[in-house]
C-alpha cells in the first residue's frame, strides 16, 4: 500500500501573543485553541490511518514551554502508535544544550531530527523511503544551505526533504534555499517556515500554520495531506483552522452620519464571520469632525466575536461657514484650531481632545 502522510509546521504550541489588543483572556483562549487544531491534526491521523506526520519546525514556542505541555504532547503521539512521526526543529523551537526536547522519552514512533551541523537520513525499508532532514541550533540564524545541496539521494527510493527554511531571500541568514535547486532531487519537499500556505514548486510546499496567529496570515488554514508515490505524488491542502484573521477597508465620506458608518462596519463581512472570526477594519477617508468614532466603534463591537480598528481618516468640518460669527462653543472652535491640519499625529491629538471635550458639559 502506498505511504500517506501529513505535512505541518509552525504550530507555536505556547505562544504569548504580543497583539496589544488581545486581553489576556483572549490570548490564553486562543493558546487554548491552539492545543485543540493540534488535537484535531492528532485524530485526523488517526482517523484516516495516517503512514507519516511531518512536523516541520516551531512546533512549539520554546521560550515560553513547560515540561507539562511537552508530557501532553507525548501522551498525544503515543495515541497514534501507527503514524510515524518525524520532527524537525525551527527558529522557534531550536535543539540544543538548553532544549527541553532532549530531556523526555520520546514514544517509538517518533523520530526526532537532532542533527543540527549535518544531514540526517532516517530509512524507512518497508516503503522504501528515505527522510532527509537538518534541525537549527538557534533562534538567530541558520546558513547550512549548502549542505542540503550536497545531499546525495538513491533515485530507486522516495526521497523526502524536510526542512525549516526560507525560499525567498537567498541573501538572508535564516537558512536561504533555492527551491529550483532541490525540486529534481526530492519526490517531496515538506517545508517549514512561512506562516501562509504556499506552493513554491510542484512537490515543495509549506503548508502555512494549521491556526492563523496575525493579521499578517490570511486566506484558509490547515495542514497538507498527501500519498507518497515515486512520480507520481498527490497531495490537497485540508483546512481546519477554528478562526481566520480577516483585513477590511472601509472608506468614509465627510457626508456619512453616525449610522451610516456604523451600519457600513458592522455589514463588511457575513454575519456568521463577524461572530466567529478576528476582524480588522482599516478606516480610511474622510469624517464629519461633529461624529465621534470612538462611539461608533464601541456600538459596532456588540456585532463582532472580535474587532480591532486601523485610523486612517481625517477629520473635517462640514460646513466652514458655521465659524462665520464668533458664537460658537468651546468645541467648535477646538475644532476651527484643526482645520485643514491633515498630519497624522495632529489628527491624533485632535481626535483624543475631541473625546475629553464631548464628556464635558460645554455652557453657551
């Protein structure tokens, strides 16, 4: 029977989370949600009679990982005693004299790529496969490039790559590889690295993580599931990501009242998105300095399961010649000081004083 497989990488099991905007509830809950996309990759290889689990770098966030994860993670391979698991370390989960992955008994099943300075070549004979794999050594950076091209493979076997690396920027120092120079060699290159799905070459691809971490991840989630055949291999992308992370832009006109804007927000996407996704909406154009978009944006956050706002409008006064006479109130000459001042950080400052002063009763 041929060799079926799943490709990941990039789980971050443990990460911290630095979006300023996540409360610490939030980011806990999306650790959480973490652990179970790594669940459902562990039952869909169980499930579906998996032959091999490729983990291809940064399977967890080393920094911030306790012995207690790594024990779940164990418990968890050992429940899929069939699948072959092979790992190969990234940036963010390095081996070396500090890594917690050589301080466990890993199950038999798994086999864990400790070469760090030279190739490490694991023979599986009863499918006539051959697994090739380098782990890094640190976070910093990687340049063992020309290793991998020397590797010599056996064209009667599969020949499968596993690598954490980056394709793009053969100058950079984060192990630099040119695709064009591995395609031939390999019948598989599973690689690791890039936080979006991506098919570099026909049989090189990164699979993207299984969970979308930013704003910077978009498009579908989820692993690479595939059989391994000598010429002929097949493979399909499988979501099953529980969120995506979603941009928006919304352009307002100086024209727009209060609800016109709000309705715009809140039906920028599909109901069933905006209860279930991570939503970022980029706010461009022009305002009316009369509406507070601060109360907007707490009036949209009641439609949303998240929702977090980019500024990129300017403030304007709809009619100038309202300032014809000098009987104004204190606000509406807060607002003549802004006329025509379009610089972002004085639109800030405007935009913050705009807020103190609408919570004060202003005499006539």
């Amino acid at each position: 029977m041929k060799p079926t497989f799943i490709h990941t990488s990039d789980i971050h099991l443990g990460m911290k989370f630095n979006n300023k905007h996540f409360s610490l509830k939030e980011r806990e809950k999306r650790r959480e949600e973490l652990w179970d996309t790594f669940d459902e990759i562990i039952k869909v290889a169980k499930q579906d009679h998996i032959s091999y689990l490729f983990i291809v770098g940064d399977m967890i966030e080393s920094e911030y990982f306790t012995f207690k994860g790594l024990k779940k993670i164990l418990q968890k391979f050992k429940s899929i005693e069939d699948t072959k698991i092979i790992i190969t370390c990234g940036s963010k989960d390095p081996f070396n004299i500090n890594s917690m992955y050589d301080y466990v008994d890993w199950p038999k099943n798994v086999y864990f790529i400790k070469n760090t300075d030279s190739i490490q070549k694991i023979n599986f004979s009863e499918d006539n496969l051959c697994i090739y794999s380098l782990s890094w050594d640190k976070a910093s950076s990687n340049q063992n490039s020309q290793l991998v091209y020397d590797i010599s493979v056996d064209e009667n076997k599969l020949n499968v790559l596993l690598l954490h690396c980056d394709t793009d920027n053969m100058n950079g120092e984060f192990l630099p590889i040119n695709a064009s120079l591995i395609k031939n060699k390999f019948d598989y290159c599973a690689l690791g690295g890039k936080h979006n799905f991506e098919k570099i070459k026909d049989n090189v691809v990164y699979p993207g993580t299984p969970e979308p971490l930013s704003f910077d991840e978009i498009n579908e989630h989820g692993i690479i599931k595939g059989l391994l055949e000598k010429k002929n291999l097949t493979y399909y992308f499988y979501p099953l990501a529980k969120r995506k992370f979603i941009n928006r832009n919304i352009e307002i006109d100086i024209l727009y009242g209060f609800n016109k804007i709000l309705d715009l927000i809140k039906f920028s996407g599909d109901t069933f998105s905006n209860i279930k996704d991570y939503v970022k909406v980029k706010l461009t154009g022009t305002v009316n300095s009369d509406i507070s978009i601060e109360e907007i944006k707490k009036e949209a956050m009641q439609f949303f399961y998240y929702i977090e706002f980019e500024d990129v409008f300017l403030y304007k006064n709809l009619d100038e010649k309202k300032y014809d006479d000098n009987e104004f109130n204190i606000i509406e000459s807060y607002k003549l000081q802004f006329e025509n001042h379009n610089d972002k950080l004085e639109q800030q400052a405007f935009k913050l004083g705009l807020s103190v002063l609408r919570k004060e009763k202003v005499v006539r």
